[in-house]
C-alpha cells in the first residue's frame, strides 16, 4: 500500500486520546492475529468462535463504557472504535460484542437493582456469562412498541408467555434480558430470565441464515415461565426505557457500519493495485480511481460522524434522533462501499477468502436489525416535519 495514508485523511487519530488509541490498537492487533486468520472457516461452518468471544473478556474490551462493576473504563470514542475494529475483521464477532455489551449489559447497568448489577455485570464483562436481549417477536419487528409477551403477576413472582425471534445468544445465554407486557398496567417491563434455572423457557437456534453466520440468534418459546420480582429490572417503566437501551446500541451499529467499509475499502486498494488486466494494474484506471476515491470519502464522511457521536455521548447531549440519523447514514454507505469492493475484485470477490463477501453479507443484517434503515428515517422524518408517519 506503499504511499497510502489509510483511511485517516482527517487525522481522526490526532483527535483521540492515548488511553482510546490504547483500546483501538488492542482491538486492532487482535482482530488483524486472532480473527482474520480463522473466521471465514468459522462463517462457513456457521460456527460461533466461543474462545475469540472469551478473549474480548480476557482483552478488557467489554463493557461499552459502563462505569464499575468490572467494567472496563471506556470512554464513548473507545467503545466505538472497539466496535469498529471488531467489524473490520468480522460481523459476527462485532454483532456479538453488541448483543453482550450493548443491549443485555446496558440494560441492566441502566435499568437495574444494585445487587442485579453486581451478580451480572461482572462475569459478563469477562464473558464469563452470556447475555441476551429479547425484545423481537415473530409478529413484531419494527413495531416492537406493540410487542405481545405478557407478564402476569403471581405472588412473588411473574409468570411470562409469548415469543420472541432472532435474539442474538438466546441458545447459549446464561441471563436473558425478556421484554414483555404488564397485563395489569398494560406497560413493558424487563425481567432478567436464567434459561437454566427456568422451565418454559425454551431457545431454537435459527439455522439457514446467509448473514453473520457465526453468531447464533433464537426463536424464543416463554410458556408459563416463572421469575421472582427480585428478577424485574426496577427502572423498566415502559416501552421508553426499553428505547433508551436502543438509542445507544445504534451509535455501536453506525460505529460498526465504519468497520465493515473500512475493511471493504482497504482490500479493494489493495486488490485493485495488485491486480493487471489489458497490462497494466487497475489502479491505473481513472474509473477504478473514481470508484476508489468515492469509497474512500464515504469512508471518512462516516468517521466524521462517529466522532461526533461519541463526543455527543460524552456531553450527555445523544437524541434518539441523532443516533438514528447516524445509523441510517452509516449503514446505507456502508451497504454501498461493500457492493462496490465486491465488484472490483471481480470474481474473486465472491471467495470467503478475499472477505469482501462476507462483510457484503453482514451489512446486510446491520442494515436491518435496531431498526431498519426505514425506520431509522421516520424516527428523523418525524423530528423535522413533526408528523409521525409510522401507522
Ligand atoms: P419488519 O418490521 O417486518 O419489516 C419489513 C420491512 O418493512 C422493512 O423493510 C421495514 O423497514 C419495512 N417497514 C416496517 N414498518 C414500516 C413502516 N411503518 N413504514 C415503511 N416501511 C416499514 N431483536 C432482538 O430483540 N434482539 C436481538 O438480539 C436481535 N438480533 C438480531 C440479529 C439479526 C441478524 C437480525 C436480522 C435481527 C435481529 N433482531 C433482534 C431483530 C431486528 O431488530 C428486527 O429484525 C428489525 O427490527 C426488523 O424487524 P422485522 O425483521 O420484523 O421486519
């Protein structure tokens, strides 16, 4: 790559400090000697890589900025550029850090009891327990805010019913985080579910996927289950709570967007000045060039609005509208960035290993899940026209 700059050409690096650049080096070694060389065998097997999820513990990569409870202390910028990294080298593994870190640990670090915290935070900051965030349901996607698991009140306990699909860890979780209807108040709340410990509760992996296949989601059966109330996240008032968990995990998502083009772009140079046809690399051609500078300045104009983001998130100052422009905007370049890498590697671009196609594919699921880029876009229509034109 010879005289390339990367993709800094905006000096992002000058603007983090040592203890970011610190976590962004850790993930990048780790991603570029331990993920890289195994993971397009992991994808083809559909395979989930459990020691490389250990490792993120081992690492101190976990924990998405949440302060205590043996958590690693990462500032918003280090969380997203851990992110980031993850998804260079793979989806599954970044799609892992978030269901972990960014939705079932937040949820408890932001809605739960001290002693919920305690018990649970710890061991999985060391993925030494897993985690898992069951909010979907096979008749509510984008209108999760509708969702129809009920919670029953019985004693001491909370008896759940329903279903829940594509919740990422659901067949290896050792606590589940269940949204699910109050039928007395008719408001959401959150129950922390042990699928050991709780019969009726039963997780069937979703097999035949084409997207991040080595990271496992479940179709989810709750029938009858029983929770104690000591088991309710007490700061679970309504679907509200439950968005605010959401609004976060969407910075990850455009912070893991940057990652995969990034990836995309950086094989593509490299392919493209590697590569001769009609004798001479093609690089040489000025509409490779073109193709090339355009993946290069989406690369960076999606870098510009992480940083944002993540000094947003330090002011306390991150609105749902914010985060959703963000995830829109990243993931639908990045869908772009890795279509146009795809092609330029002809037709080794469709070879696990060349990995353009894998992060084509994974994009694919980014682009969907908390919340589609549809969604992502009537969240904003709805800032700027004052009309909400979901229903
Ligand atoms: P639908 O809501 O049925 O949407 C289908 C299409 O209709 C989309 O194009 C959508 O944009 C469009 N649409 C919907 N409503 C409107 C509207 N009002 N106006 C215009 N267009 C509309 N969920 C969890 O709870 N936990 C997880 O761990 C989890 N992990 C996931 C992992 C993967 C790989 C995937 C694919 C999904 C995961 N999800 C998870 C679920 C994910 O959040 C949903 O798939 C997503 O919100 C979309 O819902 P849906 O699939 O039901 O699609």
């Amino acid at each position: 790559l010879g005289r390339s700059r990367g993709t800094d050409y905006f000096r992002i690096a000058d603007q983090l400090t040592a203890e970011e650049r610190g976590y962004w080096n850790r993930a990048r070694h780790f991603v570029d000697d331990e993920v890289l060389p195994v993971i397009g065998d992991h994808w083809e097997r559909a395979e989930f890589p459990r020691d490389l999820a250990r490792r993120l513990g081992e690492l101190g990569l976990v924990g998405d900025g949440i302060a205590g409870y043996g958590c690693p202390s990462m500032s918003p910028i280090a969380t997203g550029l851990v992110h980031m990294e993850l998804n260079r080298g793979d989806g599954s593994i970044g799609t892992f850090l978030g269901v972990q870190a960014g939705l079932a640990m937040q949820s408890i670090a932001m809605l739960g009891s001290p002693e919920q915290k305690e018990r649970w935070l710890p061991p999985m900051a060391r993925v030494d327990a897993f985690g898992a965030f069951a909010l979907t349901e096979p008749t509510h996607g984008s209108d999760s805010v509708a969702l129809e698991t009920t919670a029953r009140r019985d004693g001491d306990a909370w008896v759940l019913d329903g279903e829940k699909k594509w919740i990422g860890n659901g067949t290896i979780a050792d606590v589940v985080v269940v949204w699910a209807r109050d039928v007395a108040d008719g408001q959401v709340k959150g129950f922390l579910v042990e699928p050991a410990t709780t019969p009726g509760y039963h997780a069937e992996r979703i097999d035949g996927k084409v997207s991040l296949r080595s990271v496992w989601q479940a179709h989810i059966t709750l029938d009858g289950a029983r929770v104690e109330e000591s088991a309710r996240l007490p700061e679970a008032h309504s679907f509200k709570d439950t968005a605010r968990v959401l609004a976060g995990t969407r910075n990850a998502v455009a912070w893991g967007a940057l990652g995969h083009a990034t990836a995309a772009y950086e094989i593509a140079l490299q392919y493209c000045t590697e590569r001769t046809q009609f004798g001479r690399p093609l690089v040489g051609f000025q509409i490779v060039q073109q193709r090339l500078v355009t993946m290069l300045a989406e690369v960076c104009s999606m870098q510009l609005y992480c940083l944002r983001l993540g000094r947003l998130i330090e002011e306390g100052s991150l609105t749902d509208t914010i985060a959703a422009i963000a995830k829109m905007n990243n993931t639908r370049k990045a869908r772009q960035v890795v279509a146009d890498a795809r092609d330029l590697l002809g037709g080794n671009g469709i070879l696990l290993d060349f990995h353009v196609m894998r992060h084509m594919a994974d994009m694919e699921a980014l682009h969907t899940y908390e919340g589609t880029e549809t969604i992502q876009t009537l969240i904003v229509g709805r800032d700027i026209t004052g009309v909400g034109a979901f229903a």
